[in-house]
C-alpha cells in the first residue's frame, strides 16, 4: 500500500485493472486500517477518474454475492448521500409508493456514513431483518413488490470499510459507488447525485450499461428532488430543468424536510409519513421523488400521470401496506 499511496500522492491515477485489484485486496483485509483511511482520502482530495471508479464497481460486482430476483423487471432508488442536507428518508420511502403502485423494486442501502440515518438504519429501526437469502428476497418481491439489499451483506469490502467511513463520517468513493453496485442488478435506476460531476460519470456509467436510468440533482446541492430548488434531470432521453410546481406543485423550504437528529426520530417521521400523516411539504417531496421513479420505468406517457399514480399509492395506504407486508417476512 505505500508505493500505491506514494504513486497517488504524485497526483497520479490509476488504471480499470489496478483499481480493481486494490478494492479486491481491501476487501480481503490485506491493508492496515489506517492504509486504508489514507487511501480513501487521496479521493477526498481530488475528483475521482471514470477508470478509476469502474474498477472500484467491477471488483465489488465480482466480490458481491448474487442475487436472482427470478426474472421480475426491477427499478432501485438511490441517492449518492455525502449532500450534508440531513433529510429524512427520501428514497426509501419513495420505494414504498412506487411499491405501493404495483411496481417491483430492489432496493439497495445501507448504514449512514456521511447522514445521521441511512436506509439501513432507518429499516432495522422499523423491524426489518436483513436478510440474503435468495429464496426470501424473492418471497420479499413477489408479496411486498419491494426487498431490501444491505449493502454489507452482500458486499465484503464494505463490511470492511464500513468503521472507517464511520469515524471519517465524510462523504467518500463508496459513496458514489452504492448506486451501481447493485447486486439485484435492476433493469431501471433513479439516481441521485450531490453534484453535475458526478451526474455526467453516472451518465456516462449508465449508459454504458444499456438500463433505462433517471438522474437527478437538486440545484442547490441535493442528491434527489428537494423541491427547494430547481432539479437537472438527465435520462437517455436527454436533459431538462424541472421546477418545483413542475415536479411537485409547490415549492418547499429546506425546513420542510429535514431528517431529525437520531435514528429514532429518522424512523418515527418515516412512519409519520408512510401513514399519509407527513406535512404537505413532506407529501409533495416524497410524492414528486416516487414520480420521477415511477416515470423512469417507461409505463406512463407522461410525468403528471406518474405523480397521480404516487399520490394514488400513498393516499389509499397501499405504500404502508407494502411496508408492513415486507417488515412481516422473516
């Protein structure tokens, strides 16, 4: 690891193959862990390469364990987190709305790092319990339309890195890399990003990959629709600006969506809202997240179509009851 760190202290990057190699020997608890920090680091430091970034994935597919959702067409819902917004749940529970309205999602998440509540963290304060059996997910998918992947659980390297992100409690490469490591291997992507940088990588990584994607970034630095501002949205349809009356009839304040300061209230406000008890401002972001996904599948002509069918799932209480649905098989 010293002559690594000592090539990338001479600003130098590195190649597919070695950053791949790397990340396998991370994984397999070849380095110190305060090699380890310092590596990370390096890409605090400095914007991270296509190449490298893709070498980082392929070792983390390679390493991954499997996951067979029996042909079912899929669609997961990530932010890259490390915005330093501090929402509550967004995605998450936008999974559960377009879960709600019928559609099957692999949802991939994890413990924060960079936030005080991940998706992890919030579903096993809720009663979930993780699980990799394929048997189960499958069972997950088919009676809740939704499963939930724990990132560590499927994925070794981050078992291992998982402390030091916590101790840096900063946003890092990992970051960036749970959205396209998904071991589900959706066939449709909402991604949110903290930046137009790593807009234009994901795009670049997605299309690549030949999946039907949505990328989004709020403008004034949020990782998905915060209708506080207004949102770029790529796809490989092209790219636009969406206002906040476009996306969710109204704009919000940063206030308004605010994640709390423990897991605890994370998870109480993550019932609040699936319970169709949120604020309307609460509502109208979860609403205008879950729509957006929800249009990226390609089932509604148009983006007011897909947002009435959130509404719908939320409303009738059918997103809760996929919740409740997922929490009960064990």
């Amino acid at each position: 690891m010293k002559k690594i760190l000592q090539f990338l202290f001479e600003h130098k990057t590195l190649g597919r193959e070695q950053a791949k190699e790397i990340l396998t020997n991370i994984s397999k608890g070849m380095y110190s862990e305060h090699e380890v920090t310092a590596f990370i680091t390096v890409f605090l430091m400095r914007s991270i390469t296509i190449q490298e970034l893709q070498g980082f994935r392929d070792a983390l597919l390679e390493l991954c364990v499997k996951v067979d959702l029996n042909g079912h067409k899929t669609i997961d819902i990530v932010g890259t987190g490390g915005d330093g917004k501090n929402t509550f749940n967004i995605s998450t529970l936008s999974c559960f709305i377009v879960a709600g309205a019928g559609y099957k999602v692999a949802k991939h998440g994890n413990y924060g790092a960079s936030t005080i509540s991940g998706a992890s963290n919030v579903m096993e304060q809720l009663g979930y319990k993780f699980k990799s059996d394929n048997v189960q997910l499958v069972k997950e998918i088919e009676e809740a339309n939704i499963c939930f992947l724990h990132a560590p659980t499927f994925h070794p390297a981050l078992k291992t890195v998982g402390p030091i992100r916590k101790n840096l409690g900063l946003r890092t490469f990992f970051n960036m890399l749970g959205p396209i490591v998904n071991p589900a291997t959706p066939t449709h992507q909402l991604v949110g990003v903290y930046n137009l940088e790593m807009a234009r990588i994901y795009n670049y990584l997605l299309q690549q990959a030949g999946k039907s994607f949505t990328i989004i970034h709020g403008l004034d630095g949020y990782d998905e629709i915060s209708l506080t501002n207004d949102t770029k949205v790529i796809s490989n349809k092209g790219e636009f600006i969406m206002t906040p009356i476009q996306l969710g009839k109204r704009q919000v304040e940063a206030k308004d969506i605010y994640g709390g300061n423990t897991v605890e209230e994370s998870a109480k406000l993550f019932s609040t809202i699936i319970k169709g008890d949120g604020t309307w401002a609460q509502n109208a972001v979860v609403l205008a997240n879950a729509a957006m996904a929800l249009f990226c599948t390609g089932e509604f002509s148009t983006y007011d179509d897909a947002y009435h069918a959130a509404v719908e799932s939320l409303d009738s209480g059918k997103a809760y009851q996929s919740l409740q649905k997922l929490i009960a098989i064990q």
